[in-house]
C-alpha cells in the first residue's frame, strides 16, 4: 500500500520547533558569542543613575573628625601653642587628604596602566574637603587671641566649631540624598556623638 501523502515542509516542522526550542532567547541586556547568551549590560550591583548628582559628604565630616581629634591630643608646649596648633591642623589635613588621595588612586589602579593627569585631578578635587575641613577650626584658633580665650579656652572653640560643622556637613549630604526628617536626626545625633566622644576623652585626660 502507499505511503499517504505528506504536505510539503510537513517533514521539516517538528525540526524547526525544536530548534526554535534550543535557540537561545535573546532580550535586552543579552547578547550572543559563539551560540551562547551572555548579559552585555553593566555589572551587577548598585549603580547610579544617569543625571544624579554625588551627595557624598565623606571627606567633610572625616576632616571636621580629623580637626577634633588633632585639637583633643594637642599639647601646649611651646611658646606660641596656638601658632603651633594653627599648623597642626592645616599640615595634618594636608597629609591625610595626600595620603586619602593616594590610597584612592591605588585601589583604582589598573594593571598595565599609569594615573592619568585627569585621574588625579578628580581624587585630589573629591578628597580635598579634608583639608577644607582643618580651615575653620584653625581660623577660631587664630581669632581666639582676639577673643581675649587662654589656649585652653581656645582649644574648646576649636573643638566646638570642629564637631558643629562635623554635624552640618553630615546632615547637609543627607538632606541633598533625600533623607526624610528622622534620618537626618539619626545623621545629626550619630555625627554629634562621635564628636562629643573625643571632646568627653579629653575632658576626662585633662
């Protein structure tokens, strides 16, 4: 008996959906090499949106830190205290923005390749509220003369206006990052804490 007779393609069909099945699904973020789908889009991870603006605050509050630790552990020794400690506060910002700048720029490192003129410039110019940091303190130092304070009544001032602008700074970035009201008491209290806690070591070294 004969065989029925078949539709043209008909034979082909099962063959086409089954590679139709085994083809590799390609969407967005997907790409083919050598027959195997891979993700092209960017890392997995958090990522910035594009058209957002840096909040951070980082080098500002660590500097105002840094400012208060220097006044805390200063000593008096010395015929012009406050000059010294007006040059205590500016040379150590300068070496911990140096030292912040490098310690970036060799994290950052690539194998094979040198820091660029515009790679440095762009850490030098993201850490240098580290140093911006030390000039407030340093000015009430050398405007406590005026003022008529003795140096430890200057060192306080210092203090204080190091840990005041610790708590500005760090509720300044949470405000431009869209914090809501209770997390920018929880930014205020944490930053005044940390602050106060130099402030209370040396009080208790006194």
């Amino acid at each position: 008996m004969a065989p029925a007779c078949q539709r043209p393609g008909a034979a082909a069909a099962p063959l086409e959906r089954a590679a139709r099945r085994a083809r590799p699904v390609v969407g967005r973020g997907v790409r083919i090499v050598d027959g195997v789908s891979i993700p092209s889009g960017p890392p997995a991870g958090r990522s910035r949106p594009q058209g957002t603006s840096r909040t951070d605050s980082a080098g500002a509050v660590y500097g105002s830190l840094l400012a208060t630790s220097v006044v805390a552990t200063a000593s008096t020794v010395g015929d012009r205290p406050r000059l010294h400690l007006v040059l205590l506060l500016l040379v150590t910002g300068l070496v911990f923005w140096a030292t912040h700048v490098y310690a970036e720029l060799a994290g950052e490192r690539l194998v094979g390749q040198p820091w660029s003129r515009h790679e440095i410039r762009r850490v030098a110019l993201h850490e240098w509220p580290i140093v911006e940091a030390a000039a407030l303190p340093a000015a009430a130092v050398a405007l406590s003369g005026v003022l008529g304070l003795d140096y430890v009544g200057t060192a306080w001032l210092a203090m204080g206006v190091a840990v005041a602008q610790q708590v500005v700074w760090a509720c300044l970035g949470a405000a431009r990052a869209g914090a809501t009201r209770g997390q920018l008491a929880t930014e205020g209290v944490v930053n005044l804490v940390l602050g106060l806690t130099l402030v209370a070591t040396k009080a208790a070294l006194k």
